[in-house]
C-alpha cells in the first residue's frame, strides 16, 4: 500500500485554448454573480459579503461560434479591510498577466468609492483593452449614478444586472470583441479531473501550487483561506489533467452557516465530478476521524484514492516515514488498495511521482476484465472458500460480467442477492483486485437475480 517515491518537480505546462478575460473590481460588486451568469453556472461563490472570492475561478463561455476563458478574481481591497488583501492582489496582478483583456465591474447602485478609482488607475497602467461594466443598473440608484462612473476614465460604461441577465448578450458580443481572434476550445475528453482534498490547513493549496509550479491559489496558515474550488488545467507529460484545489471539509457539526456551508458543498461537488482523490494528510497531525469520513465520502462514489502524506520535510525521523505509513494503514484498512504516497510541497518531493501515480491510478479504473477471466477467477474464489448457508440457502453465481469502467463495475447474476453477506462480498472484491491489479481505484460489486436481466448501472 505505500508508495515512497521522491525528488523533482513536474513540467506542468498552462493550458490556454482560449483567449482569457480577467473579471476584476473592488469586493462584492457582483465579480462572482457576472461569473457565473456568463459561464452558465454556480461555480464561484456567491454571498452578501465582501471578500468572499479569495482565489482566482476559471471558467469559459461559447457564444457567437466562438470560446472565451474568463477569471473571477478576488476583491481589491485596503490591507487594513482584509488581512489576505496583499495575497488577493497578487493573485490578480497574476490573472491580469494571463489575461488578454479586462472587464472591470462597479456596483452602479452604490455609486464609486476610493477603491474604484485605485483599481482603474492599476488597470490604466496595464496594456490590456478594458470593458467597464456598470452592474445592477436594474434599479433607480444605479441608473443615476451612470454618468458618474465617466470619471474613472476607462470610457463609455456597459449597463447590465448580472442578477437578473440584464445586457448580458451584448455584454458577451462586446467582450468577443475585447479578444479578437478567440481559438477553439481544445478536447478534454482524455482529460483527468484530480480532486485535492482534506481538512483544513493541510497544505492541500500548497501541493496545487508545487504541482502546477506557480502561486495559482492563496496560501495562509489561516484555516479555511480556501473557499472555492479552484480549476487549474495543465499539462503532465503530454497528458491533460484538470487540478481542484478545495476548501477544507470539515466535521458537519463544524460548518457555519453562509460562506463555509457553501465551500463544503463545492468541495464536495468536486470529488463527484473528480476520476482520482487526493487526500493530504498532515504528517504533523494525528489521523482524525475527519479523514477517514473524507475517504469514506471518495470512496462511496468510486473514486480512484491516492493517500498523501504532506510537509514530510518537517518531519524529524526520516525513519519514522515507515512507521507512520503502518498507522495509516490501520485506520484506512477499510480501503487498503488505495496507495500511500510521501510528499513535501515546500521542497517539491515525491510531486513528480505523485502524478505519474495519479495518471496510473486514472488508467486503471479504466480497465476492463473479459467475461471468462471474471467468473474464472470468481468460481475458483468460491470453490476454495464458499459462502455460508443462510436461511437454508446458499449463494450460487451463475455469472459474473463487467458492465461499466470508471469505476470498474462487474455485476454478479446470483439465486438471492439477499443472501450475500458483507464480509463474503469484501472477500470476493478482495480476490478479484489481486487477480487483475485494481489498486488505486474503488471497484462496484452488484448483485442481481438471474431474472433480472435488464441491469443500469448504478449512479
């Protein structure tokens, strides 16, 4: 189960398929609901509270036959009104630096503020095109103040109300035309989507940035620095990968209501759409039932699960790595082929070889076993070790077949599927993964009566 792979760090390359367009302001402007009614969904968060957008949210938009990236950054703010202000404002300096045009958004309703005219004057000195956008011109205050926003200096301002999809349409045709030339999105169907998860604090934003070799999301020993889940595609040795940096996953009786509830359900919707988990663990930390509820969560959903071992390099005995991979083995024995890897995002250890592991670990859920080779190895488990007699039966496998991959699912055709206890269930599941190398990967066992012809597999 323990992998103890080191040194070096990935060429992970940016992808850009498309040109990108950065969305900036000063906090709770409407950066976030602009966002998410431009890319069509709710992938940034979306609260009635400044600062709530730390990290950089990547997403894009088709409109006129043509693609777009765009970028919701975090508020810019005064240092003294948010201690992470200097780390947001690096954060958009950097999406400014990708960016090939800017649509910088102002709150229309409450009128301009010292913070707006800071950002215009830091976006007069870039050479990017810019789009004032006037948001939530949906009410009087905010048709008012229009001729206002001339002041900045950034020319004639574009009226809309990203709650209520206001201007929107023009709003996209003026900003295809910010960024002539817009490129085809390249196909990201071989794509694998790698889910970063654990408490919080873990490091889990750290290991995003090692792997990706660059500053992509806000790091703080502050807990819960991290909201959203972050996207981040890049390149591994010729394979497109997709990087979610999430928020901690805390203990439910632990969430707040608001901002933290939301991140939790992000970080969770981030391993539902994810091929392979990583969960950091924090070597300097005691295993917490947190963990394990974490892996359980991955784990129901049939996720491919890397355990990682994080800050190694804070460690004191570096013999102590073997005798801390047999405590992990011990509280995760209920998934004992998902592999343990030994990591330091601070000095780029055993990164390198995490992603070979995680590229592997994506090839093996798509593994599929002939029908022969299943119900071979399958009746020759039963021969040597049957299953017990309940309620005066015995369980009989007709036959056993591979109905899906990702995860790997085979479907057992039996007399009664009630009869199967769990255990016998673990045994079988046991046998088959030593039989054809799932490690890595959760696999589904189902059973189902031999009438039951018509089988769907589960969601």
């Amino acid at each position: 189960m323990t992998t103890d792979m080191t040194d070096g760090a990935p060429p992970a390359a940016a992808v850009a398929p498309a040109p990108l367009i950065a969305i900036v302001g000063r906090p709770n402007v409407g950066k976030s609901a602009l966002f998410n009614r431009i890319t069509s969904g709710n992938r940034a968060l979306v609260e009635d509270l400044p600062g709530t957008t730390r990290d950089r949210i990547y997403g894009a938009f088709e409109w006129n036959g043509k693609h777009v990236r765009v970028v919701d950054t975090g508020g810019l703010s005064q240092v003294d009104e948010d201690p992470f202000s200097p780390l947001i404002r690096r954060g958009v300096v950097q999406a400014l630096a990708e960016a090939q045009g800017v649509v910088f958004v102002v709150d229309a309703a409450a009128g301009l503020t010292a913070a707006d005219y800071e950002v215009a004057e830091m976006l007069r000195r870039t050479s990017q095109p810019v789009l004032l956008v006037a948001n939530k011109t949906d009410t009087r205050a905010g048709q008012d103040n229009l001729t206002e926003l001339y002041a900045l200096g950034l020319g004639e301002p574009f009226s809309v109300s990203a709650l209520h999809g206001r201007g929107i349409g023009d709003l996209m045709d003026a900003m295809l035309d910010l960024v002539k030339g817009a490129s085809v999105v390249a196909d990201e169907r071989d794509r694998i989507s790698v889910a970063i998860v654990g408490r919080p604090n873990v490091g889990k934003s750290s290991l995003t940035n090692a792997i990706v070799g660059a500053d992509r999301v806000v790091v703080s020993d502050v807990p819960g620095t991290t909201r959203d889940a972050i996207d981040t595609p890049f390149d591994f040795e010729g394979q497109p990968m997709l990087l979610v940096d999430t928020a901690g996953i805390r203990r439910k009786g632990r969430i707040e209501r608001g901002v933290e509830r939301h991140s939790v359900q992000r970080a969770e919707q981030a391993v539902d759409r994810a091929d392979v988990v990583i969960l950091v663990i924090d070597q300097g930390e005691p295993l917490a039932a947190q963990d394990t509820h974490i892996a359980g969560y991955a784990l129901d959903h049939g996720k491919g699960i890397v355990l990682v071992v994080n800050k190694w390099d804070l460690a004191e005995d570096r013999a102590a790595r073997h005798e801390f991979a047999q405590t992990v083995d011990s509280r995760y024995d209920f998934m004992a082929w998902a592999p343990i890897h030994f990591t330091s995002a601070k000095t780029g250890e055993g990164i390198r070889d995490l992603l070979e592991l995680v590229s592997h670990v994506a090839e093996t859920r798509k593994r599929r076993v002939p029908t022969s080779e299943i119900n071979r190895v399958v009746h020759k488990a039963m021969s040597e070790h049957g299953p017990a007699t309940v309620h005066n039966q015995k369980l009989k496998v007709l036959y056993v077949t591979q109905a899906a991959v990702s995860p790997p699912t085979f479907v057992f055709f039996v007399n009664d599927p009630e009869i199967i206890h769990f255990s016998y269930q673990r045994f079988l599941e046991n046998r088959i993964r030593a039989s054809f190398d799932f490690a890595g990967t959760a696999i589904k066992l189902v059973f189902r009566r031999r009438s039951e012809d018509r089988f769907e597999v589960p969601a």
